[in-house]
C-alpha cells in the first residue's frame, strides 16, 4: 500500500514537473540573478529592453511553431523577417511611401512568401527543410540586391511610425502585440478545430486523412500564417532599428527554434505550444542578460543559443516519445 502511494506521488511529482519545469526555472532565474545583481537585473530599464528586444523572437518563434505543429520546418524565417525589415525601411526612405502603404505590401510579401513556401512542400513534395532552406538564401539575396549590401539609414522616418514600439505605462508596445498575436494563436491552436487538424498532422498525416482531414491544405495554412507572422515581425524590428541592414535577421533563427523547441518541454510535453514558447523564450532572454551582467563576453551569446537547442531538442523529442507511450497504454 506505502509502496503504491509512494509511486503514485512519484508519477504526479513528475507530471507536475514536466508542465510547469519551464515556469519553475524561469522563478530560479529570477531569483538567482536578482541576488547576484540586486540593482540592474531586474530594473525597470532591463526589463523594457529585454522586452522589446525578445518580442520580436517571440514573433519570429510563433512563425516557426505554425509549421512545426504539422511536423514541418520553415528554415527561412530568419531571412525573411530580414526582408522584411530592409523593405519597411527602404519603401518609405528611396520611395517615399507611407508606412502604413508600405506596411501593406510587406505583409503582402509575406503571405506570398509563405504560400509559395507551402506550396513547394505540399504541391511540388519537396522537403520542407531544404524548400525553405533554399527560400531563405533567394530571400537573403533580395535583401542585398534591393540594399545593394549597405544600410539604408531611416533619418526620416515618421514619428508615428517609430512609435510603433513605444512604452505605454512603462509596457513596451511590442510586448502588448505578442500578447494579442499569442491570444489568437492560442484560441485557435487550442480551442479550434483547425488546431486539432494541425496537431493531428503533426502526430500522424496518415491518421488525419483518414479522419477526412486536408492534409495539404493545412500545411499550407500554416505556411501562410508563418509568412504573415515573418512580416509582422519585420515591421516591428524596422522601427526599432529605425535602419535597414541585409544581414540583419539570420541571428534571429536560432533563439527562435530554441524557444519553440524548448516550449515543446513545458506547458503540453511533447508538442510545440503557445504558452510554452513564450514563457522559453523568457528564459533564454532572462537567463542570457544575467550571464552578461556577470561579465560574460558577447561571443557566449552562440555558445548559449546553440548549447539550448542541442537541449531543446533533445528534451522535446524525449517528451514526444514518451507522451506517445502514454498515449498507447491509455489505448490499451
């Protein structure tokens, strides 16, 4: 009877673990940090930067997680959010568009882009992995073309539209516009049925056609709704670097997919979530700026990011394999 109760406590123990790890971490970090720098980690400036900053990989790693919760990888978000950003800039300095115009066409832009991403990997079957692979380098040369490799400096940019990524009551904006974009995604991932097809694909393709499921329609969906959530995000980063610069956007990628790598740990074990990317993607961004405040050079910065994907990914596919297991034995 000891043994059955210890064991049962055991199993929640860990269950409980496994769902909120992320959020217990993300307390730890806190408070070790804060005890380690009383006065600058978790002051108001800290906290409005690390909140502007890290809203735009938010965005960019709610791109990815669209595709991903098909199972499929959209490697051109990096370049494209450069695109992005380089056409926001670049319209209203050499064409003298307005922004609001120019917001437009690159939210256009990035709903062809990403139906012609879905479409390479639903219509023409290739890879979603190299598909978009080779998008993004078409993409980053676009990007040089139409810069001509230099930076368009943004001098006269209109104030409404650097305001976009103001303070509101000490709240950064762009930490408001993840909330709402976060809100929607998870409304529609959690409480609609196109994200139970999504989530379906994801686990078995064969399983949801059967279940009478447009598998290719849904891909392309995600696709399209990654190209949108890309643009968005260039948007916002042209008016917080207020400048348009090519390369700008590729180092965006990494903390993105180990954000929704790592979120896929936490909150849902096993599969890409809402609420786990983001509070992921706290972490990485809390726990990097206490590591520099310790005096950590700026090259640790890669070594971090790409020590928490190898992480990430390994956690994750550990939680998908063993919320199968449980899955089956529920089954049987």
């Amino acid at each position: 009877m000891t043994q059955t109760t210890t064991g049962r406590s055991f199993k929640a123990l860990t269950g409980f673990v496994s769902i909120y790890g992320l959020l217990i971490v993300f307390a730890l970090v806190l408070i070790v940090f804060s005890a380690l720098r009383p006065n600058t980690f978790l002051s108001s400036g800290n906290i409005g930067n690390l909140l502007t900053s890290q809203s735009i990989t938010a965005l960019l790693a709610f791109a990815v997680m669209l595709p991903l919760t098909t199972g499929r990888f959209d490697m051109s978000v990096g370049y494209h959010i450069g695109l992005a950003h380089v056409l926001m800039i670049g319209l209203q300095v050499n064409a003298a568009v307005p922004w609001p115009l120019a917001a437009l066409i690159v939210l256009a832009a990035g709903l062809v882009i990403g139906l012609i991403n879905g479409l390479l990997v639903t219509r023409f079957k290739i890879d979603a992995f190299i598909a978009t692979m080779g998008m993004g380098s078409l993409l980053y040369g676009v990007s040089n073309w139409y810069t001509d490799g230099q930076q368009i400096p943004g001098f006269s940019l209109p104030d409404s539209f650097t305001g976009l990524t103001g303070f509101v009551h000490g709240v950064p904006v762009t930490a408001l516009y993840v909330a709402v974009v976060g809100i929607i995604l998870w409304v529609i991932l959690e409480r609609m049925p196109v994200g139970r097809g999504l989530y379906v694909i994801g686990s078995n393709a064969r399983a949801a056609e059967l279940s009478g499921i447009s598998v290719p329609n849904y891909v392309l969906g995600a696709f399209i709704g990654s190209g949108l959530l890309c643009a968005l995000a260039g948007i916002l980063l042209a008016s917080i670097l207020r400048a348009a610069t090519p390369s700008v956007g590729a180092e965006y990628l990494l903390p993105a997919f180990a954000g929704v790598l790592l979120g896929a740990t936490s909150i849902k074990p096993g599969r890409v979530n809402v609420l786990g990317t983001l509070l992921a993607v706290l972490v990485l961004a809390f726990s990097f700026s206490g590591v520099q405040q310790l005096g950590a050079a700026f090259y640790v910065e890669y070594f971090f990011n790409g020590g928490i994907l190898i992480i990430a990914v390994s956690l994750s596919v550990y939680a998908a394999n063993r919320r199968r297991k449980e899955a089956v034995a529920a089954s049987s």
